[in-house]
C-alpha cells in the first residue's frame, strides 16, 4: 500500500452557522459543494486540503484531539486571528521546535497552527 498523503480531516459540530462563521469567516476557509448526505454538514478547503463539518449537536468533543496546520509565519496568523477577533494561545518558543498557536472552534475542536519554513 503507497499512502500519499492527507485528503482531509473530518470534525464534529455543534452548530453549522456557528462552525461556517468560524472556519470561512474567521480562518478564511472556503465552502464547496457538498453531497446530499442525511447528516447536515459542510466541505471545505483549507489550502490543498479538505475539512468535512458533520454536524452532530449532541457530540462529546475531545478538546485535545486536534490537527494541524501548516503556515509560513506565525506572526501572520497570530495577526490575522486578532483581526477577526478570535481567541488562541500562543505558545512559547522552544528552541529547535515549531512555533506554534492553539485555538478551538465554537464546539470546542482543537486546531494546531506550526510555524513551517520554506526548504530551499
């Protein structure tokens, strides 16, 4: 088996509006079509992958189950979720390790943001 990589990460939400508010509004992700599943929810593009919304209001959310995501700099991000008015934790600088910012989504799912350097 060749595994190439992620496709996309799949989160449990307690609100749809809520989550859309968020993930498009807030983070910048992008919503495309969807098919017509039973269960309500939502796909996104979050740069070449995908995040699926399923929304399940009565879902037990393991606030430190988490994925990450790769930015180029973590002043940017850290700029940019102030100025959507978002609340994250900025964690300390290790010598040697990535820089990171921790958030949650209005249901309380963990997103990872790791400071990656471009490799010439």
């Amino acid at each position: 088996m060749e595994v190439l990589g992620l496709h996309h990460v799949n989160v449990n939400v307690h609100s749809l509006p809520e989550a859309l508010a968020f993930y498009v509004d807030g983070l910048g992700f992008t919503s495309f079509e969807r098919p017509g599943f039973k269960i309500d929810g939502a796909w996104l593009n979050m740069g070449s992958h995908e995040l699926h919304l399923f929304v399940r209001p009565d879902a037990v959310i393991d606030r430190n189950q988490h994925f990450a995501l790769a930015v180029t700099d973590i002043n940017d991000c850290a700029r940019h979720l102030d100025s959507k008015g978002l609340k994250y934790r900025l964690a300390p600088e290790i010598e040697g390790v990535n820089r990171q910012i921790f958030i949650h989504d209005p249901s309380g799912n963990r997103i990872e943001f790791n400071e990656v350097k471009p490799t010439i």
